[in-house]
C-alpha cells in the first residue's frame, strides 16, 4: 500500500480556498482524506458532510476545539458549551478525531491554565465518548504557549491523556510541534494506542516568523521519516496530514500545491 | 540586602555601546556587575579586565563558549579550540562562568549533535577545572534547536551536568528559554548546587520575532518572582543578568536605560 493512502490534505494548507473547493480539488487529485476546519463550515456541518461525502472523501479530523482558559468562570463556561457542538459537528463529518488546541493561560496563572485544560476535557468525555468522537490533545511547539496552548510536549499530552484514561481521548502528534524534543521519541513509543493523528510539515532555516513560517515537507531540517516510522511503530496507521502555515502557500495556493504535496509527501515522509 | 546587589547588566542589551561605555554607565548607575561578550573583547581579555576593575565592577558572566556541532570532524575540533581561548578568557576577566550555548545540528543530525555537545564539554573540562571556571550549559528555547542550540530543556542541561559530574558543569536558568516547560520547577530544584546563573527578560504577546524580540521585565507574561524565589531555593545568590534582545533598546539605549532596568527588576523580579 503506498503511503498516499493515507495522506489527508488539512484544508489551512490553502486557507483562501473554500471547502468546496478543497474537496473539488482533492477529489480530482485523489487525496483520499481532508481536515476540516470549523471556521469552514459556515454552521452548517450537515451540509459539509454531504459535499465531502458525495466527492468520496473522508475527514481526518475536525479542527479546532479547546481554547479552555479564560479570565472569568462564565467565559470558560461558554467554552466548553462551544466545544460541545464542535464534537457534533465532528460527528456530522464522520471526523474521528477533534483536534484540541488546549489555548493560552488568557489571564489565569500558567498552572491554573493548565489545570482548567483537564478540567474542560474531563467534563467534554462524556460527550466525546457518547458521539464517538476522540479528543485529540495536540502539544504545539512551545513558542506558541504565550498565545496559543499551554500544553507544550508530547509528555505533557500523554499524562493529560492517561490521566483521563478514556479511549476517546487521544494524543495528535504534529511534527512542526515535537521534532526539538529531546524525549520526543520516547514520548511517541509511550504514546501506543493513544495516537489520534499524525501531522507533518517542515522547519526552515532561518524561520521567517512564528505563526506562517512553516515549510513543505523537505524544505526544513526535521527528520519527518524517522518521525513517522516511530508512529507507526506504535500502531497508528490512520490518515497522515499535510499541515502547512505558510503565507506564501496560501498566496500562491492553485491545483499544483496539491501535486507538490503528494510529490514531497512520498519523498520525505514515506 | 537589596536585589539590586545582585543585578548584572549583560552587555547585548545595549550592543550598540562599546565594552567601555557599558562599564562606565553601569558604575555610574550604581550596578555592581556586568555579563560581558566576547566580540566586544577586541581579543584583548587582560585590558578589558583592567578597565572593568578600575570601575569596580566584577564581570558575572562571560558570552559564549560552545558551538560545539560541525559537519566535518576538523571544524569540531577548531570549535574546541577557540572555547580553549574562552576559558581563558573568563578566567583573566575574573568571570566565574562562561556561557555554554550548545549551537545548532549544523550538517549533523540531532542525536549526533546532542552527543558532540557532551564530548565537546568533556574535553573542555579539564581546562575549566584547572582554570576554576564554570562551564554554564544554558538550554536555550526549544524555538531556537534549529539555529541556535540543540540542548532545549533545563531537564537536558541538568542531565549534561550531572553526567559530567564536576563542580565545573553547571547550568544557566534564563526565564525567557525555560519559562514554558511544565517541568521548570521540578527542574530549578533539581539544578540545586549546580546553578551557574539566572537571566531574566520577559515574554510579550504577541512576540514582534524570535531573535529580537524579548521585553523589559514586566512587558510580558513569564512570572519573573516566582523563578527566581524557585532559583534562589536551591541556595543560589549568585548575580542575576538582565538580558534583553530587542532591536528597539538597541536603537533607544542611553543612560535612562539602566534606571529603567533597575526599576523594572526591583518591580517585577525582587
């Protein structure tokens, strides 16, 4: 089986297009999968669903829902109600997973942030466990904990997880996010059985900026094929997704990116 | 005891002033130590420590030793060498530590790098020893492994220090690099005995870019007191070095500066 099987197209690759267009130009090029965004879904998740469905692609996974910390307990509150509907709107899709971005401490204190995360799962399982749809904790890199998670290591991902002990909570690994790590290999082997997802993109040198500075697999210095082995390894053989912030991707974003994608996907990845 | 006794000027915040303006402003403001750069030495470590002591001033830390990766195995040596000229250095400017920023992969990979990294400060142990230097391994933050430093956690730099088991392998705490780690705390605690140095900045949001954009204490998120009363917990009273990388304090450094910065540290580290 090649590796393109499993290659899904995470649709923030080429923000500017629509999802329409996303699953039109998928289909034609064969990706068998996509990740949808919720921002995407203009609401109506039902009407998605029937268009990915009708061009035979499957969703990998939703993004995003956590964002758990706030200032005050009625702004955490609506974040867990708005995590509800994103669970259902991952189940409308058929996305297995919703990847959790945990959002920054946003005016607690570090630890409390991180405390009010567990908490916001813990309280969403029921949900997730009774749709069926996994919590996919995604550790991001830790430049982004000041703005955007203070969940920051796959180690950290792993413990949240095996403390909620459920299989609808999950670990989503994203290369970008844990190739520094000195314990990164490690953490994947620990993290078996609780793999949700599996993200590549590339680390160029120098970095041209925080947010959209991420490269086409090759163009960096992670080792994407030895990370992906080790994923494996644990047993995760789901969908495989290209994820690329990229303001000159997005800018330049036509039929070809997705060629360029499946061309360097099968020569960096696989 | 006024924190202010233990507040050092690292001279890159103000890289735009020669070695000797920064002496002579940091005696005039009163601050009793100064971290000290290596391409502000002009090669001549013996008039730079004259000049520094006829102004009173004792030198915390002398920037930077180690570099250690190379793609080929006579740059590896050169790189050893030129620490050899660090070493020494330190030592005739009276710096108790010279700082040990580990350097990017650099054509290796990242397993291998890490390993030249311990070779490297093995090999330069005896000279450290016999010089009554500490090599002071700062893990920088995990956003700069590919450019900057492969060694990425307090938890690694810890792990370095203690593998080589000497009371001349330390490690430097620098909030900016670690202030994000789940493990911080444990880590500082673990450090015990073995901390060469504590730096502060602060962290702002959004961050302007990854080289220069650190704050002055107090423009941004890290929770400068409660590192430091960690740091001092391990029973270090060493001096504590302000270092901020921002191209606007390079652009507007002038004598307010260094009030600033003593007002700043009293308000947000003391």
């Amino acid at each position: 089986m090649s590796l393109l099987e499993r290659l899904s197209f995470n649709q923030i690759t080429a923000d500017p297009w629509s999802l329409e267009q996303v699953v039109h130009n998928c289909s034609r090029s064969g990706i068998p999968y996509i990740a949808v965004w919720r921002h995407k879904l203009d609401g109506d998740a039902a009407k998605a669903s029937a268009m990915i469905r009708s061009e035979g692609l499957r969703v990998s996974s939703l993004c995003r829902g956590g964002w758990f910390s706030a200032p005050t307990a009625k702004e955490r509150r609506e974040r867990i109600e708005d995590n509800r509907v994103a669970i259902e709107e991952a189940a409308v899709l058929g996305a297995p997973v919703l990847v959790i971005v945990s959002g920054p401490a946003n005016g607690q204190t570090l630890d409390d942030a991180r405390a009010t995360v567990l908490d916001g799962l813990l309280e969403l399982l029921p949900d997730a466990e009774k749709s069926g749809i996994i919590l996919g904790i995604e550790p991001l890199h830790p430049m982004y904990a000041a703005e955007r998670s203070v969940v920051v290591t796959l180690k950290q991902a792993n413990e949240l997880a095996e403390r909620i002990g459920s299989p609808a909570a999950g670990v989503v690994i994203d290369a970008f996010h844990v190739w520094w790590d000195p314990e990164v290999m490690r953490q994947i082997e620990r993290a078996s059985g609780r793999v949700a997802g599996f993200h590549v993109s590339d680390w160029p040198v120098p970095l041209p900026g925080t947010l959209m500075g991420r490269a086409m697999m090759g163009h960096g210095v992670i080792e994407l094929r030895r990370l992906r082995e080790a994923v494996d390894a644990t047993g995760y053989n789901g969908p495989i997704e290209v994820e690329i912030f990229n303001d000159e991707v997005w800018r330049t974003a036509n039929e070809g990116l997705l060629e360029q994608i499946k061309r360097r996907f099968l020569e960096h990845v696989a």
